[in-house]
C-alpha cells in the first residue's frame, strides 16, 4: 500500500478476505486482535506515562435529543430522603454515543470474527460468541494518535477528502511515530470542527466524512489491536459492500471505539509534543452483549 | 484509633461531622477527594506495573432475576442482516452491579458533599452539583488492598464480625504496605463465599456484613481518593444514622466503588506477593447522573 | 362566552380561578370531573351504540424517530423457541403518543387540581395525589365529537385562525348536537391535514394551531368530563400564562386524551350522520402515575 | 367432551390441530377469533348494561419487586415547574402484569396461528404477522363470567384441582348462562386467595394452578374471541407439550387477557344475580408488538 490510489473493489473485497486474521489465534477464540496485547506490552504502555495527564476521550451521554441524536438515552433521578439515584437507558451503538464495539456487532455474507455464522451464534437472547464479555479485563496499551486535520491544515477531514491508508503512514512518519502490534489507533478527523461547520449533518443521513477503504491495510499491516476514531467509515462507499473500515471488526478482530472525543487529546498531544501514551478502557461486563458504552482514558 | 474499641455515637457522629474535607479543595469543589490525585501520583502508579496482568474489579451485568437481584437490568439484542445492535437500561445503584457513587449520592441532615442542599442541587431533572461527570477523565491512581479474610484466616466477613479501622490498619502492617494520600483502598471482605454460605441474604433486606463505622477514620487519615469494596457498610448501624462508611461521600469527598469483585484481584495479589498496583477506573459521562456503572481494572 | 371576542387576559386567569371546580366533589377528591359519569350516564351511552362499527382514536406508538418524535419510545424484542415477548418503553407525554392526563400531570402558580400542592404532592417516588390509579375503573361515558375542518370547510386549523369557544358552540349547533354533563368531548382540528402541509411542524417547537383559551368556558359551562383533541393548545399563548386549555385539568378536574386520532372517527360520524356515540377509553393502572398512554374506542 | 376424563396425549394433540380455526377467516387473516365480533355483536353487548356499574380486570402495574415479580416495570417521574411527566417500561408478558397476547405471541412445531412461520415472521424487529396492531380497534364484546371457586364453594382453584372443561360447562349451566360465538370469556379462579395461602407461590417457578388441557374443547365449542383469566394454564402439563391452554392462541385464534384481576368482577356479578356483561379492551397500538398491557372494563 506504498501506493497512492484508491483501490478497486476486488482489493477491498482482498482486503476483507485475504488479510483475515481468522484462525490466528485458535479456531475458538472471541477476543481477537486484542491477543496482541501481552503483559509486556501493558508494561511498555505504563512506562509511557510521562508527565501524568489524564485524558478522556468520551463524549458526554446523549441524552439530549438533536438532529444527530434521533433516540436519545434515557436518564431519570429518584430522590428520596438520604439519597438519589438514577435510571440510563441507552441504544448506544450509532453514531453519537461514544462506545466499543464487541467482535460480534457486524459481519458479512462471509459470516463473524473468525467465521462464525451469526444465525447460530447471535439471537434476541443475546451474542453466544464474540460478545463484550470477552474483553472483561479491560484493554490497556500503547496508544498513538494520529491528527488528520493537523497535518493537512484543514479544520476537518471533508466528504470530498476521506483519510487514506496513505495518509495514515505519511502522518505517522511525520509526527515521528510508529505504529506496532498490540497499538491502539486513535484517529482524530476533527469532528468538532465538521459539525460545527455542518449543523445539520447527521451520521444517521449519510453522506458522511471519514475513513476509507484504503484505511484497512493500514490497521491489518501494523496489526492495531484498537481504532478509536471521532469520524467513522466515509459513508457511502463506492463499492456496495456493507462495511468498509467497519470491516476490521469481523476480518481482522479489532476493537473499534466509535465516535470518540478525540480533539482534547489531539491538542494534548500537540502540547506536550508527543503521540504515544498508555490508552486504557474496560468495557462493562454485559454477558452476550454486543458492545458497551465506554469512557478511553489517555495517560501522557 | 489506634484504640480497639468500637466507638461511640458521638464520635460517629464526630467522623462524619469534625473530620469533613469540606472546603478542604475549595467551596465550589466537585471533585471531592479525587482532588489528591495529582499527575505525578499518576506517573507514581504507572510504575507500579511490574507483571502487565490485568484483573477486573467488575461483577457481571445483572440482568439475571435473583433473590438479590430484584430489579434486573433490561438487556434486549435486535438483530439485523449485518449487524446486531442492543440496548442496556440500569438502575446500578444497591447491591448487585459494580459501580462508583458520585458525589451528590448520598447526604445526612447536615448536607451533600461541601455542605450543599440538596433540595437545591438535585432534582429530577439532574443533580447541578457533585455529579458523575465531574470525573470524566478517569480515576487513575495507586490501588492497595487489605485482605479480611486472608489475615483473619476465614472464609469472609460475618454479621457478628464487622471489619474494624483497627483491623485495617493491622492487615495493612501484615501485609507490609502503605496507604498513601490519593490511593485507592480495596478492601476483600470475602462476598463470593459470604453468599455461597448464606444464599438466602440479600444486601436489600439487611443485616448485611461488612464494614464498621469505625472504618471511617481510617479511610480519613490517609487521605483515601477511593474505596473499592465488595461487601459494603455492616448493616443495619447501631447508631441510627442514615449512613455510616457510605458517609465518606459527603463527608471526606470519597469515591466509593459498590459491588466490586474483589476476589480475583485478591488471588493475583497473593500470588505476585505484592498488595499494590495500578488501578484504573473512568465513570461514563452521565452529566447530572449520580454515579456510574464501571469496570475498574488493576495493573499488576 | 356567547360573545365573539377574544378574552382579555384578565378574563382567562377568570377562567382558570373564579371557574373552578376545586371543592365540587370534597376536598380530597381525586377523580374530577369524571365524577360526572354516573352510571345513569353509562347506561345512556351504551344506548348510543347503534351501527355497532367500532373506531380507535390512537395513534401508532411513537418508535420511528422523526422530527416531532425526539424520544422515541423503546421496543425490543426477544424471540424464544415457542414464544415471543417484548419490552416497551415510552416517555409518552409530549406531542406524539396518544395518552391521557392525570390530575396531576400539571398545575400554576395556584396549585394543583383542587388545590394542592405539587411540592407536597409530586416527587420522583410518584404522585401522592391525582395520579392516574384514581381513574382505575375506566372512563366510559357519552361521547360528542365536532368537526371544526368539515365546519370552515378547510382542511385543518392552522396558526392564525385558532379554535375559539363561540366555534365549537356554532358547531355543535350546526350538527345539531348538544354537549351534556358528564360528555367526553372530542375535537377534531385535521391534524393529519396540518401535519401534511406543514412537514417541518412539531409540537416540540412552537408555534403550534390548536384551541385558544376561549374554549375553557366551553368545556366549563357543559361540565365535560373528558376532552380528546388531535391538535392541543394553540401554541403560544398570547396571556404569559403556563397553560391555557391544559389549565381544565387543575381547574376543573378534565381527563385530557392528546394526541389522539380523530381523522377516522370524524369520517366515520359524517358517513353515519351522527356525532354522538359511546366512549371507553381506560388508563394502565400505573399507581402514583402522571398519566398512561390509551386507546380509545368510538362505539357507534 | 361431554365426559369427565381427563383427555389422553392424542386427545390435547387433537385440540391443537384437528380443531384448528387455520384459514376460517381467510389465509392471510391476522385477527383471529375476534373477528367473530361484529358490528350487530357489539350493539348486542351494550345492550347488556343495565345498572351502568363499572369494575376494572386489571391488577395495579408491578413496579414492586417480589417472588412474584423478578422483572419489576419501571415507573420514573421528571418533576418541572409546572408539570409532571413520567416513563414506563415494561416487560410485561409473564404472570404478573395484566396483558392482552397478540396471535403472534407463541407456537409449537406445527407454527404460529394460522400456519405461518414464526422464524420467518417474528424477528428482533418486530412481528410481521398475527400482531397486537391488527386488533387496533380494540375488543368490544359480550362478556361471561364463570365463577369457578363459588361454584366449587372452595376459596381457589389449586394444584391437585384444576378447572376442567366439563366443569367449565358445568358452571355455566348452574350460573344459567350461555356462551355464544364472539363472547369474552371470563374464568375466575380465585387467585388473591390462592396467593394468600401460597405466600411463596410465583407463576416464574411452577407448579400453578389454573386451567387443564381439557378447557381447549370448551373454548373451541363455544367460539370464545378472548379468555380473560387470574391463574392460566396449569403447570406444568402432564403431555410434554409447550403449550396447552395458552395453545388457544395459535390453534384457535383467541385473544388471551392474562394475570386479570377477577375478583371483584366476580363480586359484583354475585351482586347484582348476573353473569353477562359488555367486556371493552383496548390494546396499545404497537406496531409489530406481541402483545400490550391492558385494562379491560367489564360494564354491568
């Protein structure tokens, strides 16, 4: 992919099919790219924490209904008369709420991560393989930001301009940093900035900016075991296939933490001139669940 | 309290009242004991990461209907021809869901945390003061913990053996380790075989074992950010106060963790040989919400 | 009120006080002015079924998300082997369920109905006081729908010409129809119509057609015990006050049914020749409830 | 089934196909036995209110956790200046909520009603066949009342007693009171006193008391639209079948108003020497749905 040109739709169909990551860790396994992060690369992570910065990379709960927010989480109080406590209710999954995907979330007529075939594994009862539970002990490790907007000099990446795999490698060389297995990928596409500029975008009504195709390679040659991205899959693709960088989660076994807060931590980043720190987030225990609402923290 | 004495309700009430940290971070303070969690303890706890095992302080989501289960959490799954979504509805706070407690959770007759009204601060609409989402970045920092049962030689805590502050000062000598300002206090207490002995009991319909109130001053003295706890306050308190350990929220500015499962951590301590550890724990940014269904994880 | 002149604001806050019924049933009724179906009167409506044809005033649940639906309502469901059940979840207040309201769901500066107060009645435990239990054995009476559209021979109410309380006395005059104590009064404004002509409408953000405060006499002076309306109160109202025709619920005890469909029964009483029938409609018996989403039924 | 044997396995097998009401009202009929329920069967029922007294079948929403109610309803109010609003959900199949079952709700191996397939038309999206929408124009009819414990001069039905077909038909004769095609049909078992004896009884943990295969004949023979019962089918059935009673739904078409409160129907049909009456319900318009809460009126 030292190439600069978009692929055609038999090297994305490649892209899903050849560089599946299906069988690498055991015919059984549910947790995927994750594997590769090992006690020595969570030891790695912790020895990133330089200056002790603490920074999340989630958006607060939707619960405000909005153009982008067309089911709102539920969120009611009952005050009694020592305590409150509280109700959440949330579809999560979308485009709004920041949360992880679980291995079994997406799939395509090639079937789930690892081949399974989501007619027998996934029912209303709940996800029999591939779901959150499997990542209970949290994900922590390396993390490298790569900022889009700030190595093009542009507010945001646009419909007409979707990050390249290309790119992702000409950025990193850039700000210096490398890419290893184990990594989690956290792509700033400069969302706040899309919004602002487009109040009635909604990722519920494509077209929508982001990620293309070509992204893939990227994830697959440096083995991410995480993508945490602000702006999602560039929408609609020109190949008629369900899913594109969205794919990684069924073909290569990554964890994908949709709609992150991403611009703290870029500017974060600029500021302390780094783009490597320890990246920790523990989805919530729910057996059989498809993902889970979650808070990334970033540790500079 | 270096006294092995039970105390009275004046000096409950003494704990609660005198020891406050109220105004201790200032009169508009949100952030509570948190506070003393500074970017070099941060850095402090990252070097505790020796082996990189990760062991989760999370029990799974209960959305089983159980004897101290009686309010489930919703779990429904739809499924779709590329993709399965689903929802999550939760009443987290009581006694079965791991999750941390905001600030605004609970108060007395003197006030929430700082000496607000609640009457004024919290209503059906979102608490305005004290809430969830004023630890959006995270609760990173050292974690220690005291092991009951190990150091008393039992299964677990009982109704007729509370845990005492004298106690944890004691396990704390055994085991060798310090509790420092800004640290998180995990106390094992022993659940899993308290219930697999009393499957009849229920935190909803007290007695309950668990901690004393005389647990208050030892959580003061060293400056706890955090108590992570699995088996919670001994009830019901022979004071006739509304709260008794559960106080630490609205006196000292505590977080206190709910429900937490201790037990594995518990055994990865023993075996390693060591009592502390990186612990890692960020709220979901509920704004208004009071409190957090979370997973905390323990570097080791 | 025979006059045709829009009230001063004086004369509204007249409607809303001097025309009360607080104390007309006893000081702690709860049941209003549905006090007036006596079973005399369900005898006489029943007497009122003639073609036997049978017409829902409800609309769809609210589950699509849409521009005068920002909170859907939740369904999910979970199939089984022999078996399907499903979860339902719904805010349905608002501008698009079809619902009743309690006695409680809203009040003035003045108080609740029959003057109570909702500092002392309403907390987030549920209502103490006029909740929608009280209506438990259904409301079932004599039901007069008017037709203001097929009146003005316009396809719906719109902004500038609201329904006024001369009209609906015009109108029932000119179908020939008397309004009695005790009656559910059903209003057709052609909200379809309206919606249809005005797609970016929604209740959620005025201004909205409906009835003007100078209907409140009317629903006064014929002692109506139950008002089902398909637009609502014509939004804002020109008087600074909270509520206008939603003041008969704390002002005279009403059952307001909003939201309902009355397209079909409008067509169905035009094809029959009559504008009186019989009316069930029961409320969920949510104790301490603010209200419960309905399907009435028109029996001709 | 003029005998009193209990029936053989073929017999109950025979019940659910050989009886099968499948294609009576059209291949494509989604409404079932209701559709028995026409125009002149309506006029007919309200001629049946005489002293116009109204009594409610439906229990109090269970908000309330119990050994009878693993999944409480959630009931949460949001309190605003002047207004109240509230949110419901519910899971409201099983033994304690009072609901309406939608032809779609079970099956056995032979199909849903009317022989479609429930794997193709039941999914987490909705049901696309035999759903609570169809009756949207709610379930008015003539109601019998069979009042089994008075009958017996017992205060329940119980685990070694359950209600027999030939006594169903037994009770009618002593009552003086004939079934017709279309009529609701109203069984009275005795259900608070047989809570009240069996303090630790739950519908979720069988045995339960209630109605023999044997009924199924009774149901059929007659053209019963609805059965509205307080304890259903008796569990477990001795014919290892899913569903014996209940089978009604998918065999016959009937409309099935599970966990009714009978009793003071019961009471006021005693009081006033009468056991006929209009029986009105209305379920909640969801579309797709399987069922919906209800309140059914019984007007006297």
């Amino acid at each position: 992919m030292a190439e600069q040109r978009v692929p055609t739709r038999d090297e994305v169909l490649g892209y899903l099919r050849e560089r599946r990551n299906w069988g690498r860790w055991g015919a059984d396994d549910q947790r995927g790219a994750v594997n590769l992060i090992t006690p020595e690369k969570r030891v790695q992570a912790a020895s990133l924490v330089k200056s002790g910065r603490s920074v999340s990379l989630s958006r607060d709960f939707p619960t405000i209904p909005g153009r982008n927010n067309p089911m709102p989480a539920q969120h009611f109080l009952r005050v009694m008369d020592n305590a409150v406590v509280d109700y959440y209710g949330i579809v999560y999954h979308g485009y709004v709420a920041t949360h992880v995907d679980a291995l079994c979330h997406v799939w395509d007529g090639d079937g789930m991560w690892n081949g399974r075939d989501p007619k027998r594994e996934v029912t209303s009862g709940g996800a029999a393989y591939g779901a959150i539970d499997k990542w209970r002990d949290g994900i922590t490790t390396r993390g490298v930001l790569l900022d889009v907007p700030r190595f093009r000099g542009e507010p945001s990446v646009t419909l007409e301009t979707p990050v390249h795999g290309w790119e992702l490698e000409a950025i990193a060389a850039q700000q210096g940093v490398r890419i290893e297995p184990g990594d989690a990928l956290v792509v700033h596409s400069g969302r706040e900035a899309w919004q602002a500029a487009n109040p009635d975008w909604s990722g519920y009504r494509p077209p929508s900016p982001g990620l293309h195709a070509s992204c893939l390679p990227f994830l697959r040659d440096h083995d991410v075991s995480v993508l945490v991205w602000d702006l999602m899959d560039a929408s609609p693709n020109e190949y008629g296939v369900p899913w594109t960088v969205h794919g990684a989660i069924f073909a290569y076994g990554v964890a994908l933490v949709d709609n992150a807060l991403v611009e703290p931590l870029a500017a974060a980043c600029t500021e302390e001139g780094r783009y490597e720190f320890m990246l920790t987030l523990a989805p919530l225990v729910w057996v059989g669940g498809t993902g889970s609402p979650v808070n990334p923290i970033a540790l500079l």
